[in-house]
C-alpha cells in the first residue's frame, strides 16, 4: 500500500508530555473514523491500522518499558535475562513460546512490569494496541541489530586472525639472525 505523507512535524528534542503531543491527533483520528474522509464528494472510511515507529518511539508511544528491558517484547510476555556482553550488559529473551499480548489485557493494564503508564493512544477504541504496532523496522533489528553484530564478529575474527598471523610470523622471523 503506497504511503501518503499528510505532515511532518520537527523538533529539537523528544516531545514532552506525551498527552499534549497526542490528543490533536487522537480527536481527529476518532473523530474521522465517526464519520469518514470526504473526498471528492464521497465518503470513504477511515480507521487507523497501524502505527510505524522505530523501536524506541513505540516504547514511548506505548508508555511501556524501553526494548531492551526485562519486560520489553510489546508482542508476548516472555521475560529477559540481564547478561553481561563484551564492556556492557544485553537482554537475553530465551523463547519464542511466551503467552501473546492482547489488545484486552493490554488496555485492562495487565502488564504492569511492562507498561509504564497510561497513554493516550487507548483513546482510539478501534486500534489494537498489539498489532497496531508492528515491529519489524529495519534500523534497530537488522542494521543495527544483526548487520553489526555480524560486521563487528568478522571484524574482531579478523583482528584475531591479523594478531595470530603477526605471531607466528614473528616466531619465525626468531630464528633468522642479521
Ligand atoms: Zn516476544
């Protein structure tokens, strides 16, 4: 489906109250949905599918925890593992089995290690607030995420190698004498 841009909007940091961010937005969401986009003397409906954030702005959007918190997945309830990685810590999230998220649990506010609080988004009754949100951006899984850790693995394998070359051809240089 071709994407049609309607605003863009900038800034030099994050925006501040979520609440005053949103609601313009939220009112004019709701109130198309009510009564459909007129276009052209025609009434087409209108709902909102899907909202397409990197991972650390549905975090925000959501008033959940970051990604990378113990209760960070926004699509199931597995729960993470704190690890130490390299100088730093990483998330690990052992199975793929958790219990799904539901839209139901998620507005009850079930999820509480997980949500961080209210967001104004639950106002669009008609937005599933788990598949509304897809997570699949490439920025954060793939560039950042898979692409990196592979670039630094061969990077480092590479260096590793470099070192045992420099070695060995060091022992070897040893035994000529000038
Ligand atoms: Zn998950």
């Amino acid at each position: 489906m071709p994407v049609m841009v309607i605003g863009t909007f900038g800034g030099s940091s994050k925006p501040g109250r979520l609440e005053d961010f949103l609601r313009p937005f939220i009112t004019e969401v709701n109130e198309l949905f009510q009564r459909g986009l007129k276009l052209g003397g025609k009434v087409i409906p209108f709902m909102l599918r899907a909202v397409i954030a990197d991972a650390p702005m549905r975090a925000y959007l959501k008033a959940t925890v970051n990604f990378n918190g113990k209760h960070g997945c926004l699509s199931c309830t597995t729960v993470g593992r704190s690890e130490r990685s390299g100088r730093g810590r990483t998330t690990v999230f052992e199975t793929v089995n958790a219990p799904l998220r539901t839209d139901a649990a998620f507005r009850n506010w079930d999820y509480p290690e997980h949500q961080t609080g209210r967001t104004p988004l639950e106002d669009i009754a008609h937005l599933d607030m788990i598949k509304g949100f897809p997570v699949g951006e490439r920025l954060h899984l793939i560039d950042e995420g898979v692409t990196k850790k592979f670039l630094m693995a061969c990077w480092q394998t590479a260096l590793m190698h470099a070192n045992l070359f420099i070695g060995e051809a060091d022992r070897r240089m040893s035994f000529l004498h000038f």
